[in-house]
C-alpha cells in the first residue's frame, strides 16, 4: 500500500491536516466516524482566542 503522500501527491515537507468528525444520534452515540485528510500547504485555518 503506498503512503499518503505519495497518493496524495504531496511535495516534501507538506504538512498534512486530519479531521474526524463525529455524526452522534439523539442520545449522543456515535453514528458515523469520517476521515478527510488534506494537504496542509494552502490551508488557513482561524480560531478565536479569549482570555
């Protein structure tokens, strides 16, 4: 099986961002686990800081 950067065709050095979202049912059990994985090298990703 080859590695994700290669079938991703990533350059070197291109991070990689993960996410998992969760798709619960109404008592909050998981449903649905998905899995996208996305080159990192063009991806801005904001977030509010407080404090």
């Amino acid at each position: 099986m080859p590695d994700e950067a290669t079938t991703l065709r990533l350059a070197e050095g291109v991070p990689l961002f993960q996410v998992l979202p969760v798709t619960l049912d109404q008592n909050e059990r998981p449903l649905v686990l998905e899995e996208f994985k996305i080159p990192g090298d063009d991806l801005a990703i904001p977030y509010a800081v407080s404090g």
